[in-house]
C-alpha cells in the first residue's frame, strides 16, 4: 500500500537560494594503504569553471578521452575540466587496450590521460594491431597515478615523439606538483619534473638531506598546513610546517625530482633499504611479466626480505627462477633481487594502477605463518634448500 504525504502547508515554496559548495571535490583515498580516509579540498565548487588549466596542457577544444574510474581523483577533476571547459570528453565504462587505439581513430582524441597499467597493456599489444590505427590526432598523452617504468616510458617515446609525452606527479591534497615534458625525460631520466612551489628532502630526524640523497618529500604550500585540503578519517603528516604525501626521493642538482617508493612501502633488509618500485620496475621489462608487486617479507637474519609477485602476459610461459635471477642481476643491485617469487592469476592493479599493496603482503604474511613456503629465486637460497 503506498501511503500518500501531504506537504506541509507551513513550508515556503519560494525558489531555494543559490549555495555554493565550499568545497568542490571529496575523494575517497586509500588504496595503496589500506587505510581508507575521505580527502576534502578546500577549493569553492567555482573553481573548477575559472579559466583552462594548461598546467595540464587541456585546450577548451581538446577531445579528451579519460579512461579510468571517474571515482578516481584525476578522472573526476579532469574530465569536470574538461567539461567546463568546453572539451569534448569521453568517459569508457572499463579500459581495454584495443578499443583505447579504436577510440583515438574514431574521434581523433587530441588530449589522452593513462596510467602506467594502461600504457602496459597497449604497449604490450602486438605490432601488427598497433600498426593498424592512426594516432596522428595525439597532441598531449598525459600519464600519472603511479610510477612508470623507464623501459615503458622510453617506448612511449620512440612510438610517439617526445612532445607529446607528458607525466605528472602529484597527490589529491594539492600540496605541490611536478609537470615533465618527454624531452625534458631524456635529458633526465627517471625524473618526475621540476617541483612547482618549496620542496626539501628530510630523512627520518627531520634534517634536510642535500642534492642526490633519498629521503620523504616534503612540501611548504603558501597558505600554509592544511590550506589546500583537510582528512576525513586520518591525520595529515607535518613537520614544522611543512607536509608530505609519504613518498620517498631526491633532487638532482638542477632542481628535477626522482621517486623512489612510499616510506610505508620501504623494505628495510639487513639494514639497507630497498625499494620495492625499483624491483617491480626491473621485472616489468621482462618479456613474460605484465605486472609486479614486491613486499616485504619476515626472515630471521635480515629482518624482512623483498618477495615477488608476478602476473604474467597473457599466452606466455613462467619464467624458471634461474632466467628470473639472472635478468633481475642485469638490472639490480644483488641485495636488491627478491629471496622468493610466485606466479599470481590475479591482476595486481586495477584499471587506475592501483595496488593494495598492505593487502598483499598481509595475505602473504597469514599464509608463511600457516606454513607455505614459496619459490626461491636466488640460486644462494636454492642450494640452501
């Protein structure tokens, strides 16, 4: 029975008054963590209509095509943008490699966002479907959200030009940013760009480390802690006026900045810190592995030791911890190749390039505790068994 409801005679019908939002955007972030928490910017809902942001190189005549969750920071405020703006944007319900160089034929996209994942997977198609579209229409290709391979940039490179090569490094709470062109990449490889505002570099007592030292990133915005953001669900990190995203990296002696991994994602073995972004990076560029993922693991003489995770191409045959070993030595350091490895079916990241990283290492951690051991990958450890 639907019971019908009067309104109530008392109430004003007049038309509500304009409000404006006092904040424009609230995402919700925590992936990597595990630990959820609700980032509010402190924008009025009118900024987002002001002028083009060509800080990210969007022209109001751009065609966009953005094909990541809109639920992700970058997706919601680009594509909101773009639309203000005037841009013709095109959203995608799920990415796909092959309809993504589809889509760029069909409505000549001139402005194009992905992440790491994304370039993967297109990247990894075979040569004959990549030869098939016309991408001539690409005036910007703008990556962010994740680290990306050096391997999987140079190629991007090379198969587009330079010039239209774009990352960004920056984080929801818009404490500072860096915006790196492909040429300015070969110049300096591995860097993210140059920091946009006051950037220092403190190791874990808070002193200021110099040029080529890693250390946490850490940024002074002018309107000082808490001006650009405020949490929902967690404490923002500061230290004396100055906060941090909890990534990890240095500066070169001309200003540009380089990433190493989250500080929570740091694996201290045997008192040297390791870095799982650099492994995952090294076995990335292996011809059988699509994606990686690298925790620590308890070991009683070191402490932790690096354990990798790999998810394979499709079609392509696991890789023997011999070949493994000796194409990670090529790539790194000794005390840097993982103890042990394992072959997963499930993807690692999502659509976005995001890891659950706390997720995966504390599986790991309940299954050694219940007695599973996993392959060995270094032939020291091998003999050993």
């Amino acid at each position: 029975m639907i019971q019908q409801i009067k309104p109530d005679p008392s109430l004003s019908d007049a038309p509500l008054p304009e409000t404006i939002a006092k904040a424009w955007k609230a995402i919700t972030s925590g992936g990597s963590t595990g630990r959820p928490k609700v980032i509010v910017d402190a924008g009025a809902s009118t900024s987002v209509v002001i002028q083009p942001d060509r800080l990210l190189k969007i022209e109001p005549d751009d065609i966009m095509l953005h094909p990541a969750p809109i639920y992700h920071n970058a997706t919601f405020a680009q594509t909101n943008w773009g639309l203000c703006w005037g841009a013709h944007v095109i959203e995608v319900a799920k990415f796909d490699a092959l309809e993504w160089l589809k889509l760029v034929e069909r409505y000549k996209v001139r402005w194009a966002y992905l992440v790491p994942t994304m370039m993967s997977r297109i990247w990894n198609l075979p040569e004959e479907e990549k030869a098939k579209y016309d991408l001539s229409s690409l005036r910007v290709v703008m990556h962010m959200a994740a680290p990306c391979p050096p391997w999987l940039k140079q190629a991007w490179i090379d198969w587009l030009g330079p010039e239209k090569i774009w990352e960004v490094y920056a984080g929801t709470e818009a404490l500072g940013g860096t915006l790196l062109s492909g040429q300015e990449w070969l110049d300096h490889p591995g860097a993210v760009g140059k920091p946009r505002g006051e950037t220092k570099i403190f190791n874990e007592d808070g002193v200021e480390l110099p040029v080529g030292e890693v250390g946490e990133i850490f940024f002074r915005t002018p309107g000082g802690p808490g001006s650009t953001y405020r949490y929902i669900g967690a404490e923002m990190r500061q230290r004396d006026g100055w906060e941090t995203l909890g990534d990890m990296g240095r500066l070169d002696a001309d200003g540009y900045l380089y990433l190493a991994d989250r500080r929570t994602d740091m694996i201290v073995t045997g008192g040297a810190n390791v870095f799982p972004a650099e492994i995952e990076s090294a076995l990335e560029a292996h011809p059988a592995v699509a994606t990686s993922a690298v925790v620590g693991l308890p070991h009683a003489d070191f402490g932790r030791v690096p354990h990798a995770i790999v998810s394979l191409r499709p079609g392509a045959q696991p890789p023997t911890a011999d070949s493994l070993e000796a194409f990670l030595a090529e790539r790194l350091a000794r005390y840097k190749l993982p103890y042990t490895f394992e072959i997963s079916e499930e993807p690692l990241r999502d659509d976005a390039g995001k890891m659950r990283r706390t997720a995966l290492r504390d599986e790991r951690e309940a299954r050694v505790a219940a007695g599973e051991t996993f392959l060995p990958l270094r032939a020291s450890q091998r003999g050993a068994a």
